[in-house]
C-alpha cells in the first residue's frame, strides 16, 4: 500500500537541468516553455533560486563593469 513514491516535480536530475537554463539564460534567449520551466521550479526549490540570485548577481556586475569599461 505504501508503494506510491512522492516524488515531486523537483528530482535532482531536474535541478541539473535548470541550473543549465539558467546559465543558457544569459547567453541566449529561452523558449517560454524554458522560461516557465526555471520559474516554476525556482519557485519551488530553494537551491536553484540561491543559484540563479547569484548568477544573476555576477551578470549584473559584469554588464555594470563592461558599461563602466565602454564609457
Ligand atoms: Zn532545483
């Protein structure tokens, strides 16, 4: 009876796979069906919001220093 397996939406190998979309992201642009993916699932998974707040972060400095560089 007790042979139902939880397993939610966020398996590790769907982590691996976000944390891939979310490094794609700053090179090119998601289709929405990866866009939603890496929403929902940061939404729901802490490690992956940390990992995306933080490349987000870095992304942010560099596009500041190359402006900063350009002018
Ligand atoms: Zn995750």
């Amino acid at each position: 009876m007790a042979n139902r397996k939880q397993v939610p939406e966020i398996a590790a190998s769907t982590c691996r796979h976000v944390h891939r979309l979310i490094v794609e992201r700053f090179d090119r642009e998601l289709c929405p069906d990866e866009e939603n993916r890496v929403d929902l699932h940061i939404a729901a998974c802490h490690d992956c919001l940390v990992f995306y707040d933080q490349l987000t972060l870095i992304h942010k400095a560099m596009e500041a220093l190359r402006q900063g560089l350009a002018g």
